[in-house]
C-alpha cells in the first residue's frame, strides 16, 4: 500500500476515536445503548433529543415525539392542499410548507384525546446517557425513546384532523352568511375574533375568504346611526340602526351636553332614552346632547338638538 494512501487511511479512522475520547460518560440508563436508537420500526416512532439535563430532555421529547405525530398527519393530508404541495415543490420550500401545515394541523386536532395523553409512561423503551465533554466540560444529555404510534392511530387522527377542518370550513361559511343578520354590536366583535382565529388556522383560499369577511365586518361599523324615536321636554329616545335595521350594544356611550345638565341615560330594549334639565339653556341659543360610541376604533357620534321654552 502507498505511504500517502496507509496514512491517510490511518487519519480517517482515527476521527471518531479522537471525537469520542473528547467526550466523558458521566451517567447512563443501561450498560449498553439499545439497537433501536436512530432506527426505524414497524408502529413506533423513534425520538432522540438533547439537553442541559434530563427533565429538560424529557420535556423536548415530549414535544418531539407530539411533532412527529402532528407532521404524520400533515403529510397524510398532504392531497386536500396538492396544488400548494406543488408550488412549494417547485420554489424548494417543501419543509417550510411541511412546517405550516404541521402548525395548523396541530391547531385544528388540538382537542383530540389522543394527542393530549402523550406521556413518557406510555413509551415502550427509553435509553439516555449523560456526557461531558472535556475540553469545555460541557454536560449534555441524550435522550431516546421508542414511542408506540399505530397505523390505526394515525388513521384516527387523519379523521379527527378530516372533521375538525370541515367543521372550520362550515363555521367560516356561517360567519361569512350571517353579516346582514346581526343583532348586536357585541356579535360584530366576537364574529371578528372567530374570523382571526380562523384566518390563523387556514393556508389556502379560505384564508381569503376570512380576512375578505374580517373586512365586511369591520365595514358594517362605519353603517351604524343613531337616530331619534321620540322627544319629550326634558327627555330624548334614540335607537342604534345598522342598514335600516334596530341593533343593541352593552356599551355605555359617552353623553355631554353644551348647557343641559344632569345627563341620565337608561337603556331599553329598543333602544335608550336620555333625560335632563334645561337650566342654563336659552330658547333663541342652539342646544344640543352629543351622544358617541367608539366600535373598534370607529367612532359613531350623533348630536340630538333640542329647543327650550321662551319662558325658561
């Protein structure tokens, strides 16, 4: 054999060793590391982690082995988003797409059982080993786990992940159907809130069509008046009205007044009334009630004028 090659040959296998003796086993779980560690079997899942120290180990492996569940599922329903698939095929974001569907498919089989029951108690096999490295005497703590997931158990989330997006799909179609039908002002915020939620959740069109209807409603603020029902000396009714319809709010406005005094506002159920005196107010001066309510940043402000007798 050639000098140069026996010696660089030599060199070659002389790295692991000169690598591991670097390295110091302070502790570990068995005499002797598993044969499953960085291997693949038939209904398990194979999880290995690093770590300071052991409960941080566990805590990584947990969330781990939850991943690797999540990221199971999202590649079984890869297909109802195939054209996405493409696309991130062709820009080289395969992973980044993988990642995103990971989040959202976490986000939409949250509620499942199974997911929620994850546990270390459950794993078939566990292997770890406490190292320090010599040099900087670094502590770092492997962690293996040889945890039981099933074809049938993936089969039961894919389905669980299956109903909880199509019951997220009928909720944005409801949401998205029910503008015209709103009663409250209170409905217009929480609807908002669900739409967000869902906006988050998606990563296809129907984000869109969630953020499209995020914007019809936030729209419908800028519809809402105040409009009279009914005068009385020392006393004025007005009801809220979103496109020609009466609608209610919990909200207190704010009600001030350039001469009248001792404002009082009561809320009815078609809508509210306010009453007041008239001492410092003049028959031939304009007098007003200025009544605002702010709704998401939109400010509706409506100014009732009123008239007071010669005599006053």
């Amino acid at each position: 054999m050639d000098l140069r090659i026996f010696l660089i040959v030599t060199l070659l296998l002389s790295v692991p060793a000169l690598s591991f003796a670097q390295e110091k086993v302070l502790d570990r779980s068995a005499k002797k590391a598993p044969g499953w560690i960085n291997g693949v079997e038939r209904n398990y899942l194979i999880v290995s982690t690093t770590a300071p120290d052991i409960e941080k180990a566990k805590e990584k492996i947990l969330l781990s082995i939850r991943e690797q569940i999540v990221r199971s599922v999202a590649v079984k329903v890869q297909s109802t988003v195939s054209v996405q698939v493409q696309e991130t095929v062709l820009n080289g974001q395969v992973k980044q797409f993988l990642e995103t569907t990971g989040v959202n498919t976490l986000t939409k089989t949250g509620n499942v059982p199974y997911l929620n029951e994850i546990s270390l108690s459950n794993a078939n096999e566990y292997y770890w080993v406490k190292k320090q490295n010599k040099k900087t005497k670094e502590i770092i703590v492997e962690y293996h786990v040889k945890y039981p997931f099933s074809e049938l158990q993936l089969k039961r989330l894919v389905t669980a992940f299956q109903e909880a997006d199509a019951k997220m799909s009928a909720q944005l179609d409801s949401l998205c159907d029910v503008t015209d039908a709103i009663g409250t002002t209170e409905e217009i915020a929480e609807n908002i809130v669900a739409l967000q939620a869902l906006y988050k959740s998606f990563d296809d069109s129907r984000k869109d069509k969630a953020q499209n209807c995020v914007n019809a409603y936030r729209k419908l603020y800028s519809y809402i008046s105040l409009e009279t029902t009914a005068e009385a000396e020392g006393e004025i009714s007005y009801a809220m009205m979103l496109n020609g319809k009466k609608i209610t709010t919990r909200q207190k406005p704010r009600i001030s007044s350039n001469c009248a005094s001792n404002l009082q506002l009561r809320n009815r159920s078609d809508g509210a009334s306010i009453t007041y005196k008239t001492p410092g107010c003049y028959a031939d001066s304009e007098n007003y009630i200025e009544v605002s309510y702010n709704f998401g940043g939109k400010m509706i402000l409506q100014r009732f004028n009123f008239a007071v007798k010669e005599s006053e």
